[in-house]
C-alpha cells in the first residue's frame, strides 16, 4: 500500500460518516496526502522505515471465511471485529463505556499529535471506547477490550480511559489477529489517572507475520495516582508501540514493562518514554526480548528528568534473549536529565541461553530441549509477573506459553 | 552547603607567549592548501589526498545530530597554518629553537630542555601548527623505535606513511576528518617495530598558541608484532574570548599481539564563566586492532574545552582482539561535552570494556554517546559497559545515549549506567571527621574517577586528580 491506495481506502471509508468526525477524518487525509511519510520523527524512527513496510503491504479486501473462533473468556469483555463494535458481556457497574462516535466532540481535544502516523490513525478514525470508572472503587475484575481482526485493511481504533480518584482497576487492550490477512492496524489510546487512582493497562498483541501494528499508548498522571502498563507482543511484520507515560504531580508513579517474541523475519519496535514533570516522582522499567530466525528486535527507552523535578527515582533494564544466529538486536537505553537530586540507573544486557544451566537441567533429567523451554519461559515470564491482577495474569501467562510454543524452534512448553 | 567562591579565575595555562608568527593568509581554498604542502614539502601523493580530502569535504553539511549547540563556524576566518618564526622550516635539535618557545613548555611543565630530559618520558612538543622538539630520540632510535613529527615521518620513512595514513579513519569518514585530511599540519608519528616494548612512555603536548588559528594535527602510531607502546597526549590553550578550533585525527594501528595504551589529558582552555571563549574540541580517534590477541586502550581525562566532541573508538578486527574506553569528562560553567566511544566487534572472541564517568556543574551539558556493535562474525564477543554520571548543582544535564546492536547470539553484551549527586550525608560524614566541605566534594568525585584515574600512568594520574580538584574548585554550591 502506498500512500495513494491508503489514502483511497481511506476516502471510501468516509461515505457513511457526518458532522464534525467527517471535517476531522477530511483534515487529517488531507493532510497525510500532501505529507504522506514525511511527517515522522527520523531519529525516533531509525531502525523502522514505515513507509517501506507499507508498501509490502498488499491490499485485498476480502472477508475472513470461517466463523470468528471463540475468544471467549470469564474477563468482562467488549469485542470489536475489524475496528466495529460488536458486542459486549459481563460488565461491571463501576465501569461506564460510551462509544467514541457518538461523542467525538468530547474527546478530539485529545488528538494533539501530529505525526505521519497519527494522521493516518485519525484519518481512519473508527469507532473505540471512553472508559470511565468511577470515583472511589475498586474494580476487583479486569476490563478486557478485544479486537477482532479478520480482513485485510486499514484499522484504526481509539481508546480512552478516564480513571478517577482514588480507584483501582485493570485493563486489558488485546488485539488478535485470525488467518493471514495483510493488514494495518493503528491505535490510540490515552489514559487519565487521577488523583490517588491505581492503573494496570496491558496491552496484548498476538499477529501473524503479514501485519502491520502500530500502537501508541499515552498516560497523564495525577498526583499519587500510580500507572503501570504492561506491553506483551507477538510480533507480526512490523509492530511499533510508542508508550508515553508523563508524571504531572508529586507522588505520580509510572511503570513500563515489556515483552515482546519475535521470530522469523518478524521486526518489533518498542518506544518508550517516561517523562518527569515534577519533583517527588517514580518510575520503573523493565524490557525484555526474545528473538528467534531471522527477527528483529529494537528498543528505545527515553527517561527525561526535567529541571527542578527533584528528588526523582527512576530504573529501567533491558534483556534481550537471542535464540539464533540471525536474529538482531538494537538496544537504545536514553537518559535526559536536568536536574541534581536524582536516582536513576539503567542497565541492559543480550545474549543467549547458558550452556551451563541447560546442562543443568540435563543433569537432573529434563532433556535438552524442555529445559530451553523452561529457561525461555522463565526469562519472559518475569514481565508478566509484574502484573498485579492475578486474573489479568493469568490470562497473559496463558498467551505467552501458548506463542512460545506455537512460535519458536525451542520445543513444547507443557 | 555553600562554598565560597575562592578562586576567580583557575586555569594557570592562560597565558600567552608573545611570539612572532608566520601564517598563511585566513581562510581555506585548493592553494592554501597546496601551500601547506609546498611549505612542508610534501611528496605528490599527500598532496593528492589533501586535495582529494578538501574536494569531499566541500560536498559536505555540518553535522546536525550531536547533544551540543555550536555557533555557526566561518571555515574561512581561520589561520589553517600558523608557526613560530625562525629562520627554518624545521627545527632540527633543540638549540635552534626560539628561547621564548623553550621558556613556554617549561612554563607548561614539559621538559623539552637537557636537564630535565631524565623524567624517563619521551616528548613531541606541537607548537601551534608545527613540531616543536622531540626528546630522547636517539634512546628510542637504539630499539629500532621512530618517534618524530608527522612531517618528518612524511619525509624519512614515507612508505609507512603512505602504507597507514587514512587507512583508519579516512577521509570520507565525516565532516571534520576531511577537514583535518585537507589541511593537516603537524602532529606525532609512532612505529614501534616487531616485538619492542617501547622503553620509554612516549607523550606529545599540544599548545595552541596563534590567534584565530585552528590546530588540525594528525597523529599515527603503528605498533607492529607483539609490540607495546604507553602514549600519552595533553594540551592546553591560552585564554582569549573567541572561540578556537581544533580539528585532530588520531590513528592507531596494531597488528598481532601488540598493544597500545593512549591517554590523554584534555585541558584546552574551556572559555570564561559566561561561557564566552574557549576551544571547539572536535577529534576523530579511532584504533584498529587488526592482529590476533592485539590491545588498544583509550583513557581520557576530559576537563577542558568550550565544546569537547569526540568518540575515541576501537574496530576490533583481529581475533581475541581487545580494546577498552575509561574516561571522565568533567564540564562546569557553560561548558558542553558529547563524549563516548564505538566498539565495533568483527573478530571471533573479542572482548571490549567501557567505563565512562560524567561529572557535570553549574550550567554544562554532558553527553555520553556510545555504540557497541557486534557483527554477525564475532562469535563469542563479549563487551560490558558502564556509564555514571554525577550532578552538581540543579541547572546542569546529565544525558546518556547509549546504543546497543547485537547481530550475534553468542554474543554477550552488557551495559549500566546510574546517575545520582554528592548526597548532604556523603560531605556531612566527611565534614564529622574534619575535612572542609570542599576537600570532601574533591574525595568523593576522585573517588567517583577511581576506576578511570587507576588506569593513567601514575605522573599523569596525579595530574588528573590535581585538575579535577582544581576545576571544581569554585563551581561547587
């Protein structure tokens, strides 16, 4: 897809829609036409060109044939097949879901951003949900908002989540793709935590290899409101998350935490940033990879530290795991930081399974194999484990095992 | 905790020696260029790679990507030659040299002169664009060693010249090396021959002197089989309020079981607490450890410099081969650094190290910047690395880019880096035990440096310390 078909599909795409949503898809096509790719941070961007693997991208709209499987699970959830709500079940009180269509005009003072990327995403803005929860709850149960997608175009949901004070709650983001459709899926997400909230946000992607993904998550929060979000991706063609977690008061709290299994020429892009606007904030990080065939791998992680934010903690470590000789991996940990009292450390390594703790796996009886199942497992698990939901985890964990057995030339994980 | 501002003004080597020079006419085209060469007189071939550098260099556009923010530079309002005035071209032993010359390295602590040639340490002495005076050649000459200025080497041993010059960073690599492979002028050449353990340290001091010159040397140091050599370099620059530059390649060559040790202790005039002068420190270093088990070692000790820009590196060609990058670059005032260095790992089992202390005050900016790169055929490559950086005083930055690309899985690559302050506890619990707050701030950054310092040999190690502590003596608050 080049950017004329893009720009077609995206044309065709306005028929059915009105009022103000229309003057702001027309905009913004308007004005991906006249930049197409342009429009994109070079630097940001360096190890990824999207324009290319769009045009690998062949278009071909055709419906998916067989029934949608069940992806049916005890989590509340609200489906969306290719971008269009679909149906919902379980939901909780505490939790109120509006539909971004029918009130568009409340939330497009969001849509700041105005790179090639986000062009393209409002272009082709489709429907998503506003999340709302409500003040002074705790939501024992996640929230699941499931993406269905079957065919092969342009996808471009939007989510936001509005949590307020003093709450607790777990979303999960979990985009799944069925058959080998060719498709582009772009998403938005933006998140509110207020005052003294508590936000787990886990965003799930398992892709097949012909996809392009590209998501971008970003978080306000408020003072003593903590937001940790977890992101678990099994790669498809191209697949970019950009995170952006900004800390607007004292006692903000922010988390970071990835994994992400590619495999054979699959490429992952992980970007994020943590933004410390304030003294008195904290952050934590965790990245992990794990690359097999000929996959790519590249990490970005920026920790900004703005003058007068005092008395700031801040960690991040990068893992990268290589399971074959023609994987890759480009690890970029980045530190910006403009003022004294400051904690902030980051590390990262890469390498591959020790021989030695295969072997001792062998020596107690556990075949080859097995034991670099285990070993790769537990190596990617530790990301899951920071999830605090256990409903939520075990959830993850369950996806997890099944792609690394699915996926990689490691064996079965039983 | 406040500390007196004691000092105004600390940097000792400011001065500048009232001195006739010859310079060419300012600015820089194809004919100042074949001056240069015709001055030094040059064989054609250099000649050609001069004008082959300038003609790349003019397709060039001044790099954009770097953590600093450098004034537009006007290429042609600067002196590309400037020397002495005697009545030679070069200066063939010591006594033909200027009595105004000999007194300003004696000023600087170098010891160019008879009596004081015994310090065991050979020395090059680069007087603005020309080779002052080397020590000890003929010790070093007894063992087989060339120790000289690059435009004697050019004249006496052209076939290792020509064989290596470029051949490490040429010309094409980026905007400053075409600069410097265009106009170069002088610097120190170094062939230690096969299986010599240099008996001496060998050291080369740059002092840039003229006004509104730039200092472009070019130094090349070839250890062949199973030789060893220590290097070091150090420089200093008289205070002015324009800004001067300084454009230099270094290059280093070993080829199996050799080893090379280059430390450099950086004390360019660093401009005033405004931040008005100072010099543009803009070097290309790179080693090549071609042979098998060859070694190349980097120590810098950054203090100086209105802008320090450099990225001494190591290409890690042979197998086994090993290279390592300790530095400290300390900024205070308005003084900005981008400083790192490139590990490229090519070789089977190459090893690389990289430890980098930042210490930045007052209103610096310091950048670490580094890449380690593993290639597809360095199987059981190995590097770690590790970057802190200290903070002192609440208008400063810290920054620290580091760039990680591993392209084989049996590779192991490591890297940390932390970043943090003096802590009220730290100088508190020194202060108990009786010293000033100022003497415990000098501890616990030399302290910080530990690791970086214990490589230096020992003179210079003191050195280090000493301008550590003289540095910040009146920037910490």
């Amino acid at each position: 897809m080049n950017i004329e078909i893009l720009s077609a599909i995206a044309e065709k795409k306005l028929e059915h829609i009105n009022g103000s949503l229309l003057d702001f898809r027309k905009n913004h096509l308007d004005q991906f036409k006249l930049n197409g790719f342009q429009e994109i941070s070079k630097d940001s961007y360096k190890f990824t060109n999207i324009e290319s693997f769009f045009k690998e991208l062949s278009y071909a709209p055709e419906n998916f044939d067989s029934e949608v499987p069940d992806f049916k699970s005890t989590i509340p959830t609200i489906t969306f097949l290719d971008g269009e709500f679909f149906g919902s079940e379980n939901l909780q009180p505490e939790i109120s879901i509006k539909m971004v269509k029918s009130h568009f005009n409340e939330v497009k003072d969001l849509f700041t951003t105005t790179n090639a990327l986000s062009r393209l995403h409002h272009a082709f803005l489709q429907d998503g949900t506003i999340i709302e929860v409500a003040r002074n709850s705790s939501v024992l149960r996640p929230l699941r908002i499931l993406h269905i997608l079957t065919k092969s175009t342009v996808s471009a949901p939007t989510n936001i989540i509005i949590v307020n004070s003093n709450t607790k709650v777990s979303i999960i983001e979990e985009t799944r793709v069925l058959g080998a459709t060719s498709h582009a899926h772009i998403a938005e997400t933006y998140i509110k935590a207020h005052q003294g909230s508590k936000i787990e946000h886990i965003s799930v992607l398992v892709e097949n290899e012909k996809g392009i993904n590209h998501s971008t998550i970003t978080a306000q929060v408020k003072q003593d409101a903590s937001f940790r979000s977890v992101i678990v991706s099994a790669s498809g063609m191209m697949n970019r998350k950009n995170l952006s977690i900004n800390l607007n008061a004292p006692g903000a709290h922010g988390e970071s935490h990835a994994l992400f299994l590619t495999n054979g020429s699959e490429h992952c892009d992980i970007n994020t940033e943590i933004n410390h606007r304030c003294e008195d904030t904290t952050s934590e990080q965790m990245a992990k990879g794990i690359l097999d065939g000929e996959s790519k791998g590249i990490f970005t992680g920026k920790i900004h530290i703005f003058p007068r934010s005092q008395r700031v903690a801040s960690s991040q470590i990068n893992k990268n795991l290589l399971l074959s000789k023609r994987a890759q991996v480009h690890s970029q940990p980045q530190l910006e930081i403009f003022a004294d009292d400051v904690k902030c450390s980051h590390g990262s390594t890469t390498g591959q399974l020790s021989d030695d703790e295969v072997f001792y796996f062998e020596t107690r009886g556990i075949p080859m194999e097995r034991a670099r199942n285990l070993l790769a497992l537990g190596f990617g698990l530790e990301v899951v484990q920071k999830i605090e939901n256990q409903e939520s985890r075990k959830h993850i964990q369950d996806i997890v095992k099944n792609k690394l057995n699915e996926k990689f030339s490691i064996g079965d994980i039983k | 905790m406040k500390i007196d501002d004691k000092l105004q003004d600390n940097y000792k080597y400011g001065f500048i020696t009232e001195i006739e020079t010859e310079e060419f006419p300012k600015g820089l085209s194809e004919n100042i260029i074949r001056l240069i060469s015709e001055k030094k007189n040059e064989p054609e071939w250099l000649l050609d790679y001069r004008l082959k550098a300038y003609k790349h260099w003019l397709t060039l556009t001044h790099p954009e990507w770097q953590y600093c923010k450098i004034p537009k530079i006007d290429f042609q309002d600067i002196y590309y030659y400037s020397k002495p005035k005697t009545k030679k071209n070069a200066y063939s032993n010591l006594d033909e040299v200027d009595s105004e010359l000999l007194e300003t390295f004696e000023k600087l602590g170098i010891p160019l002169t008879e009596q004081k040639r015994l310090m065991g340490v050979a020395v090059d002495a680069v007087f603005d664009s020309v080779s002052v005076g080397t020590t000890h050649k003929e010790d070093l000459e007894k063992v087989g060693v060339i120790f000289c200025s690059i435009s004697e080497a050019v004249e006496k041993h052209p076939e290792l010249v020509k064989k290596y010059l470029g051949t490490v960073v040429p010309y094409s690599d980026n905007f400053y090396a075409a600069l410097n492979s265009a106009v170069f002028s002088d610097g120190s050449f170094v062939y230690i021959p096969k299986g010599v353990k240099c008996p001496l340290d060998l050291s080369t001091y740059f002092r840039i002197n003229a006004k509104e010159s730039g200092q472009f040397e070019r130094t090349l140091i070839i250890a062949d089989e199973g030789s060893y050599v220590n290097y070091l370099e150090g420089c200093t620059a008289p205070q002015r309020d324009e800004n001067q530059l300084h454009a230099a390649i270094v290059e280093l060559v070993t080829l199996d079981d050799a080893e090379i040790k280059y430390s450099t202790v950086q004390n360019w005039y660093a401009g005033d607490k405004e931040g008005k002068g100072g010099i543009y420190n803009f070097v290309t270093k790179r080693g090549q450890c071609r042979g098998k088990n060859s070694k190349i070692s980097w120590t810098q000790v950054e203090a100086g410099s209105a802008i320090t820009w450099k990225y001494p590196s190591c290409v890690l060609l042979g197998e086994n081969s090993q290279g390592s990058f300790y530095s400290v670059a300390l900024t205070n005032h308005y003084m900005q650094a981008d400083t790192g260095t490139k590990m490229i790992h090519v070789g089977k089992n190459t090893k690389s190290t990289i430890v980098s202390k930042g210490i930045s005050a007052e209103k610096s900016q310091n950048v670490y910047r580094g890449l380690v790169k593993i290639m597809p055929s360095a199987t059981g490559a190995r590097n770690y690395s590790q970057c802190d950086s200290m903070l002192i005083g609440d208008q400063c930055a810290a920054n620290t880019f580091p760039s990680i690309d591993v392209k084989n899985n049996t590779a192991i690559v490591e890297h940390e880096a932390t970043t943090s302050k003096i802590s009220a506890d730290q100088i508190f619990y020194l202060q108990s035990r009786g010293f000033t707050s100022e003497k415990a701030v000098s501890l616990i950054v030399n302290g910080f440096c530990k690791d970086v310092f214990k490589t230096l040999p020992l003179e210079f190690s003191v050195e280090a310390v000493k301008l550590i502590e003289m540095k910040l003596e009146n920037s910490v608050g």
